[in-house]
C-alpha cells in the first residue's frame, strides 16, 4: 500500500490565547509544592523487565511530573526499562495486568511532590516490544519527552505533554490516530515512513511551536488554526486554512 495511505492532519495552534483566558492558571496536576520540597541525593539506578505474559496486545500509560522519558522499540519483552533518580521516594511504580489477552502497563511517578531543576535527576529510559500491537498514552508535566515509534507497532497515540518539549517519531506500521496536546514548549513530529494505514494526528498547542514533518509519496491535508503566531508550509497548497500537498487525492 506504498503511497496509497492518506493523512488528515489538523494542527490546532492557539498560541498565547489560552494564558491571556486564564485557562493556564491555577495549579495543575503537574506543579510542585515549593513548601516541601525533598533533598536530592546520590543517583540509583533500577532496571525493570516486564514480561508478555502471554498478551496479544497491549495497552501502556506512562504517568511522569516532572523529568524526562525516553521511549523507543527494541525491547525482548513487553518492556525493559532503566529508571534514574536521585530521591527514593520518586521510585517509579510499575504495574502489569494481562486481561482476555492484552496487557495493561502503568508506569507512573508517585504522587507528591514534582520538580525539574537542575539539583534533581529523573530519567525514564523504556523500550518497548517492536513486534506487539500496542496503545499508548503518556503524560507528562515538565521536562523533556522523546517517543521514538518508528519500529514498533503503536495504533493509537495520547500524548498530554504540560510544559514539556516533545519530539515524537509516528509509527508507519500501524498507527491510525495520534493526538499531542502541550501547554508550554515545542512539539516536533516526524510522520516520515512507509505508512500501511491512514492516519488522523491532532495537535492542539498552548504557548510555543509545532513542527510536523510529513512524507512526499503519502496523501496529506492539514487544518491549521493559530492565535498569535505564523503558519509556514512550505511545499504545500492552501486553500483557506486548508493545506495539502501533491500526492494528495
């Protein structure tokens, strides 16, 4: 199906108007508590393996407030993780059900206090099965967040990224729907690949940029809207707030 495969691709950019609306304001599920903040200590390091356990499929949440997560393809099981960080009580929580033949994974910060500054260390380095069919969800409230799916087979994509950068690579193989949505930073995602499915990707950005890198030999139309900001697309035919390229139709 080499070139068949059509894009929609509708990229919200709402910059700067959800702060001056005060949809920003308040304290978000991410924010630390600066009244009680821990010491940070010596780094530890945890590596953590999850067998299949006989799923077909599987469904995996990553829940982090703070820190960085480094996500890609390549593991043996369902997942071989290595986690760092430098206060004990930020130790991940990993947890695994196998129901009618898909996987459950949650992996997520424990609830308490959140921080990114340069005295903390809390890194998520996870790789995951390339082979199984699997939905995922990440979260994130601060920091950096790099989803490298070009390998695996990832159908459905929920990224909440708070205030963090995001680089996300699409998953060609598999993926019919991505959805990316970020409060602060820069998003940039790369579509790039043989894709074997037609796909919806949906970017609503708050304060920031958003780039998306698309393939020539694939069918794509793209729906942008901004508040404050420029749109460049270079390579591409508008129509209104309509955009597609050559091979698309």
């Amino acid at each position: 199906m080499k070139g068949l495969a059509v894009f929609l691709v509708v990229a919200l950019l709402v910059i700067g108007g959800l702060y001056t609306t005060g949809v920003f304001s308040g304290t978000t599920w991410w924010q630390p508590n600066s009244g009680d903040q821990p010491a940070p200590g010596d780094v530890m390091t945890e590596d953590k393996s999850i067998e299949t356990q006989g799923a077909q499929s599987a469904r995996v949440e990553l829940r982090m407030g703070a820190g960085k997560v480094n996500v890609q393809g390549g593991a043996s099981n369902l997942m071989d993780a290595t986690f760092l960080y430098n206060v004990p009580a930020w130790k991940p929580t990993v947890d695994y059900v196998v129901a009618n033949s898909q996987g459950n994974l949650l992996v997520r910060e424990p609830s308490g206090t959140y921080s990114f500054t340069a005295k903390y260390r809390y890194d998520w380095n996870i790789r995951l099965n390339s082979s199984m069919p699997v939905d995922m969800e990440v979260k994130t409230g601060a920091g950096n967040t790099s989803l490298d799916l070009s390998d695996m087979m990832v159908r459905t994509l929920i990224v909440d990224a708070g205030a963090s950068s995001a680089l996300i690579k699409g998953s060609p193989r598999a993926m019919t729907s991505m959805d990316v949505k970020t409060g602060v930073g820069s998003v940039n995602i790369d579509l790039t690949g043989d894709w074997k499915n037609s796909a919806t990707v949906h970017v609503d950005g708050g304060v920031g940029s958003i780039k998306l890198v698309v393939p020539r030999n694939v069918g794509v139309t793209v729906e942008a809207k901004r508040g404050i900001g420029s749109i460049s697309t270079p390579g591409f035919t508008q129509d209104g707030s309509t955009y597609h390229n050559a091979a698309y139709g």
